[in-house]
C-alpha cells in the first residue's frame, strides 16, 4: 500500500498503427508502489521503430520492455540516472549485436533500430532519457514546452534522417535532464506520428479539455493527428502527477544513494531483515554468509564486500553490478538474485542458496569420475554459458570454486563478478586495468595477450574444467599464464590426456585439445558443437588421426621443405651442362 | 575499518602465492632484480649511518625504508616468496606444483643476487673513486662485517653453522611478519608501520636476511674483505637462506594458513546444567 504521502501519478495511454498495416510503435509503463516506489520510482517508456525495417517493431519492443524490466532490477545503490543509462547502454549494444549477426547489417535503413524516450519519477523529480525523433513535453500555463531535442538530420525539407537512434552504432549518446516536479504538472510522450502532424497548440487544447480519462485524452490527441493526415503509427502517453511524497521521503532515499558497508557479520545475529546462519567462505574479496530471510523463511546467500576492496571504487561498482547481471539471466544453471520488497539498508548481494559443494571439493571426492558424471557436469555448465552468451554477456572467470553441484549432480554457476556486459566496457575497463578478470589457471590466453575475448573464451574456460575432471590436471599446467607474448604463447603445447588416463577414448583428448587451443580460432565457433563431440566421436577426428606435418612440427615441415629445394637446386647445376 | 579480518588476509596470503608462481619469467626476474637492488641501496645507506653515527640504532631505525619502498613498488624478494609460495601448494591450488615453486624460488634467488650484485659494484665504485682509493671507513666496515660473519662462523665448525642458519630462522620469522603486516593495513600508512617494525628488529639485531647478504658480501670482498667466495657460500649465503626459508614458513606462513585458512572447529562449549526449576509451592 503506498502512504499518503507516496508518490501517485494518472497515466493515460493510446497507441495506433493509423494508415499503416502494423504498429511499430510500443509504449509501457510501471507505476511501481510501495518501497520501490521510494527506490526506484515510476517509468514510462515509449519507443518508435523506423518504418523502412522490418524488425524495428521486435526492437521497439525489445527497447521498452527491456527497459522497464532491466531498470528496476538495478541495485538501490545506483542512481537513477545511472541506472538508467546503463540499462539503456546495454539495450543498444544488443539491438546492435542482433542487427550485425543477420544479413540486415549490409543496409542501414534496415535493422534493430527504433527512437526510445522515457520519464522515470523519483520522489519530487522527473529523469528524462531520449534519444531519437520521438518526443517528451510539458505542460504548462495551457501551452506545451518540448523538453527534448529531436536527434534529425535534416537533408531537405522533403528528406530527413535520424542522426541517433538506439541500435546504430555499438554506443549511443542519450540525452538526459531533469525536471522538478509539482502536483498537477502534465507530462506528454509522443512519437512522430502525433506531433508531426498537430502543432504545439492543438495539442495543448486536447490536453486542457476536460475528459472522462486520461486515456481518452489520448486516445483524442491520436485521432486528431489522424485527421490531420497522420499517415505514421501513432502513439501518446499523457502522465499528470496527482501526489507528491514529503521531503522527508526524499532525504532516505538520499542516505539510500550513500549505503554504508554492513558491520561484522557473525552467526546468529539479525541483519536487515535476514538471520544469519553460518559462514560460508571468506576470501579477499568478499565473505559469503548462508542466511534466513525472516519474511520468507528462505534460505539465501548474502554476499558483503571484503574491507580489502571497499576503497576501491571500481570494484564496489562490479559488485553491485553483479546482483544485476544475476537478476537479468533467467537460466536454471545461472545464479539468481533474490528480490525483497524491502529496501537495502546496507552494501551486500542476495542470492539464492544451493545446497551442494563447489566442483572443487566434488573433484576430490571423485577422483576418477565415469565419462558420463563429466558430461553431464560438462553440458549443464555449457547451457549456463549460452544463457549469458544469448544477452552478448561473458562470464570471464569461469573455474571449479565457481560451479556448484548439488546431491542430484545439477550445476549452477555462480558468481558473476567478473562477467563481461557489452555497452558497460567503461566499468570493465577500469575495474580490469590492474587485474586479470579471472583466474589464471582457467583463464583464455588471449587475455594474457590482450587479445580479442569472444564466446570462444568462456568456452577455454570449460575446456579446461573438463580436462581437469577427467584427469585431475591442466591441460597446460601453469605454463599459460606465464606466456605474455604471443611468441611465447607458440610455445605451448597441449598435454595428451591419453598420457594421464589411459582408459578415455582417444577422441575424448581431440575434442578437449580444440576446445581448449591457444589460438580463439582454432576452437570450436560454438560451444554446443565441443558438447556434441564429447558424446560422438566427430567424423572429421576419425578420418584425421594424425594431424598435417606442418600443424605438428611446423620448422620440421619448413626445413624439410627448405632441404627439398635445396636438392632441387643442387640437381638443376648438376644437370646445367 | 583500515585492517582486514585475519580470515580475510590469511586468503590474500595464498592468493599472492599462487599468483607469484603463475607470474612469467620476465616479470619475475625483473621484480626481483629491483627487489634487491633497492634493499642493497638501503643496506648501503644503513651502514653509512652507522659509520657516521657510531650508532647502530640510527641506522636499524632508518634501514626499513629501503623495504616499505620495494614492497610498495611490488617488488618480490627470496625471503617472500620462501613464505607465500608453499601456501599455494598446501592449499592443493591447481596447477601448483613443486616444480612451480622450485622454479619461482630459482628466478627470485638470480633476480635478488643480479641486483645486489649490481649496487656492489655501483658503490663500490663511488666509494673508491672508481678503484683509485682505499674506501676509507665504510670499506674498512663492511670488510670487517664480511669477515666476522664468514670466517667468524667458520671457526666454530658446525656450531657456527648453525648459529648462522638460526640467525636465518629469527630473520625472516621477522621480515614475513613484516610482509603479513603490510597485506594487513589497507592503507599506506599503515603498511608502512607494519613493515618498518620487525624490520627494524631484525636489522637491528644483525639477523641474517639471505637478500641483504647478497649486496654485504660481494661488495665486502670488492672492498677488500678477506676471505672467498667459497666462505661466502658455504659458512653464510647456505645457511642464512635455508634459516630463511625455515623461519619464514614455519613462524609465520604455516601458523597462519594453519589457524586462520584452515580454521577448525570450536571445542565444544561446556553444556550448563538446566537450573532445576521448581515451581514455587506455596
């Protein structure tokens, strides 16, 4: 229930595809209430696909919901406006990514693109984010003030493009202003279909006469536009704030921005709302309590930040990123993050709690488990993978301590600390400038090279577990870390199974071996493809056991190549008189 | 809160390890080498002051600038990686082997020894005009030093074998607790403080840190010590880094990872009788 003094808003809605055949318009709201109203506020999100692709009405789509889900799942720690600008930074990179895997990357009027501008009211404030030709106004005196810019290149007067626009470019500039609210002020959302086609006075008009709802207000503003000739979708949303909170609401949502750390968590004492049990581990970089949510009676998992790392602002900003990036994958082997109604007092994670051990402790119960244990731990890691590969996400620090198994053998991949969000580069880059995302054992060479890191990383990673399943080592011992030049990095050598556990098919060794190649294009293009060879020997390592000459020893093929002409030459001064 | 919880640190110690023996070849020699070039550095400064002042107590107070300095640069120094790299392979890291440990040591012992050897040279240059003049009382100093804590040990046989390898143990039991003391803090300052104290205790004590000998020795022959280099090797280099490595792992590595990573259980609290509670008969 909210209180009296709660932030309340009317929302009015109407959306028309007008001349055309499809509607590729879209337009959502949430009017949070209670504690998430406080934290987060209320948002509405209009988007406008461009009418010359055929998928900008899936990207429309994508772009609003998106928002709307992603924006609220964001950590309380966050301000709005980077809450939103992050969510919207990671929207665009994936419209971007689907338009450049499909052949729509060869024009550019086609697509994953469409407009996107969104109110989201906190407390006494209005965050407007826009990019693109749709539009956001302001009521005022019975006149409408436009409160964003149109992002239009115009050509001539006949043609005109979107100069931003999400989906594009890999980074898109959204602009970003704020606006004090009072009770009684009108909001309008409009996208080109209206208001190309209205002037600001009409539409003032339609938005003053009184009418039965806000929804009928605009649905009046879409059918006037409509008259007016409007031959473009059509979409309006009229917001008019009814109650605003006091200031006082406003000053905890302030402390709410500035969490402190949590104290000296120790068994058997109450914390916001939670009892702790039990420690569960305690590193460097964090501590991790098993704990009984008391309003649920749920077990869960709180995870703190270590007093080594609260200084550090860069790893503050991917621990709370973390929790997010849990809240985003849906996947039953992915870590979830548990969302409570009431607001965080403090700094921490919640996570769901699984009862199992990490791969670590299960490799040393099984020293020598069957071909089909690691299969099976081996394709559910690999269903995890491509949750987060499907959101362009990678999880970087994919290692035994990370996976847990449970009594009936399920795994689920925990932190994601490390993990890699496309469109955040900027957190990553310096959270990462001093250290390696992950581990060095299990982590891709290309990230001792700076290299290029793709899916095919994520899937060294897996490689590597699954070699050290079957035979309690690494496929190339310590050696991968130590080589930081790709001259060195030639050097390396995979070490056969066959050597270390004698009773594996020897095509077992071949699909490890190119999973788990130094060079990222060597390896398999998918990682459903190695889970596939661990079940059937591939076709292709049947016919070829032994690989080329010049794969196997490279200089020996050279020299003997060399020595050949050599003798050819020789031969030809021989054979000159 | 500016330190960390014991079980906090205690993990960092094996996390170091672990990544000082994945660390490559290259990064490993070059760290080293700087690690004993600016101890040496600062042993040179030390005895300075201690020649000038007449007074080994300016000179200890002042010697652990030398270490706050390479520590804080992320230098590795033998008597460190005696300590932190064995935890890697008790902890069962993957990966970690004997092999790597033994190879990590290695790099770190030629990485030290190169870079003391080249402030030897360095200074004793300086101080003899390159070679042109006797090195007046610093020289007549550390060849004096050279000479007791080779020759001195060698008279007494085993005996002094053993006082030298023992003189090792107390060394690094101190110099580790220094580099535990500095993963402690999380601010400068405080690593600061906790380096600066056992250094000071050990240098002051004249314990024998395998490192520093590397710089006092060599350049104590340069500067006309007489004895060889075979004394050198056998009667304190030996003995001093294997006392190192004793007292370093089993003082302060072990007793750490012992209690603080592999923390057992509590003893079982003693169970209080129920206070026989009788309700109160009228």
């Amino acid at each position: 229930m909210t209180a009296p003094s709660a932030l309340r808003v009317g929302l009015g809605q109407y959306s028309s595809a007008g001349r055309k055949d499809t509607n590729q318009d879209f337009h959502g709201a949430l009017l949070a209430e209670g504690s998430v109203n406080e934290t987060k506020g209320i948002a509405i999100a209009l988007a406008d696909g461009i009418s010359s692709s055929a998928v900008s009405r899936d990207a429309a789509e994508a772009a609003v919901t998106g928002f709307l889900n992603d924006y609220y799942s964001t950590p309380e720690a966050w301000s709005t406006k980077h809450s939103a600008m992050r969510v919207l930074e990671a929207t665009n990179a994936w419209l971007h990514r689907q338009t450049q895997r499909t052949a729509l990357r060869f024009d550019r009027n086609k697509g994953y693109v469409c407009t996107f501008s969104a109110v989201v009211l906190k407390s006494t404030t209005a965050h407007l984010f826009h990019v693109g030709d749709s539009r956001i106004y302001r009521l005022e005196d019975r006149t409408l003030e436009q409160l964003t810019s149109d992002h239009r290149y115009r050509v001539s007067d006949e043609e005109s493009f979107l100069s931003r626009a999400l989906g594009i470019e890999s980074y898109v500039d959204i602009e970003y202003s704020e606006l004090v609210l009072e009770v009684g002020a009108t909001l309008l959302l409009t996208t080109d279909g209206v208001h190309e086609f209205l002037d600001e006075r009409s539409m003032a008009e339609i938005l003053t006469q009184p009418a039965p709802s806000l929804d009928a207000t605009a649905n009046r503003l879409v059918t006037a536009a409509l008259e007016a000739g409007s031959y473009d979708n059509l979409t309006a949303q009229v917001v008019r704030i009814e109650a605003l909170p006091e200031r006082s609401a406003t000053e905890t949502y302030r402390q709410l921005n500035e969490l402190p750390f949590p104290p000296a968590l120790r068994p058997g004492e109450h914390f916001d709302g939670f009892k702790i049990c039990r420690v569960l581990t305690v590193s460097a970089r964090s501590s991790v309590f098993l704990a009984i949510d008391e309003a649920s009676q749920q077990r869960v998992v709180l995870k703190v930040p270590s007093v080594d790392l609260r200084d550090d602002v860069a790893h503050l900003e991917r621990f709370l990123l973390e929790e997010w990036i849990a809240s985003r994958v849906d996947n039953p082997h992915v870590i979830t993050a548990v969302r409570r109604t009431q607001p965080k007092r403090h700094i921490y994670q919640v996570t769901e709690y699984v009862d199992g051990a990490t791969l670590t402790q299960w490799m040393r119960d099984n020293a020598r488990p069957t071909l089909d244990q690691v299969r099976s731990i081996v394709k559910q890691i690999a269903r995890a993978l491509r949750a987060l590969h499907r959101l362009e996400m990678l999880h970087q620090d994919l290692r035994p301590d990370n996976v847990l198994i449970d009594r009936h053998g399920t795994i689920t991949v925990i932190d994601l600390g490390s993990a890699y969000v496309p469109g955040l580069e900027e957190l990553g880059t310096r959270a990462q400038a001093q250290h390696m995302p992950g581990t060095p054992q299990y982590l891709a060479p290309e990230y001792f090279v700076g290299g290029h890191r793709s899916t095919r990383s994520d899937q060294f990673s897996l490689g590597v577990i699954a070699y050290q399943l079957l035979c309690g080592q690494l496929p190339y011992g310590a050696d991968v870390a130590r080589a930081t030049s790709p001259a060195a990095q030639k050097r390396l050598r995979y070490r056969p199974l066959r050597g270390r556990n004698s009773e594996l098919p020897p095509w077992i060794d071949l699909a490890l071996e190119k999973a788990t190649r130094i060079d990222p294009m060597h390896r398999y293009d998918e990682i459903s493809e190695f889970v596939h060879d661990l079940e059937t020997p591939s076709s292709r390592f049947l016919r070829q056991d032994q690989p080329p000459l010049i794969e196997r020893n490279p200089v020996a093929f050279w020299q003997g190549l060399s020595a050949t002409l050599a003798l050819v030459i020789l031969a030809l001064l021989i054979l000159r008189d | 809160m500016a330190y960390l919880a014991p079980a906090e640190f205690a993990t960092k110690m094996v996390d170091a390890g672990e990544a000082k023996i994945f660390m490559s070849t290259k990064d490993t020699i070059v760290r080293a080498y700087m690690a004993g070039a600016i101890l040496a550095l600062a042993a040179v400064f030390a005895i300075t002051i201690i020649t000038q002042t007449g007074n080994p107590l300016i000179g200890s107070i002042l010697f652990p600038v030398g270490f706050c300095m390479l520590y804080l640069l992320g230098f590795d120094l033998l008597t460190g990686v005696f300590v932190l790299c064995p935890l890697a392979l008790l902890d069962k890291r993957p990966g970690v082997t004997v092999g790597g440990v033994l190879r990590n040591w290695g790099l770190v012992f030629v990485g030290n020894f190169a870079g003391a050897l080249t402030v030897a040279i360095l200074m004793s240059f300086v101080f003899t005009m390159g070679y042109n003049t006797d090195g007046g009382p610093i020289a007549k100093k550390v060849a004096g030093i050279g000479e007791a804590r080779t020759l001195g040990f060698a008279a007494y046989g085993a005996a002094g074998w053993f006082t030298c390898f023992v003189r090792g143990m107390l060394c690094n039991w101190m110099v580790s607790t220094g580099v535990v003391g500095a993963m402690i803090s999380t601010h400068v300052s405080g690593k600061v403080i906790a380096m600066w104290m056992p250094i000071f205790v050990f240098f002051y004590m004249t314990f024998e840190h395998s490192v520093v000998n590397m710089f006092l020795f060599p350049f104590s022959i340069i500067m006309g010590g007489d004895f060889s280099v075979g004394d050198y090797l056998f009667w304190n280099e030996l003995p001093t880094a294997l006392g190192n490595l004793v007292g370093g792992l089993a003082f302060t590595g072990l007793t750490l990872y012992a209690t603080h990573v592999r923390t057992s259980e509590d003893r079982p609290r003693p169970v209080t009788a129920p206070i026989a509670s009788t309700p109160a008969s009228a």
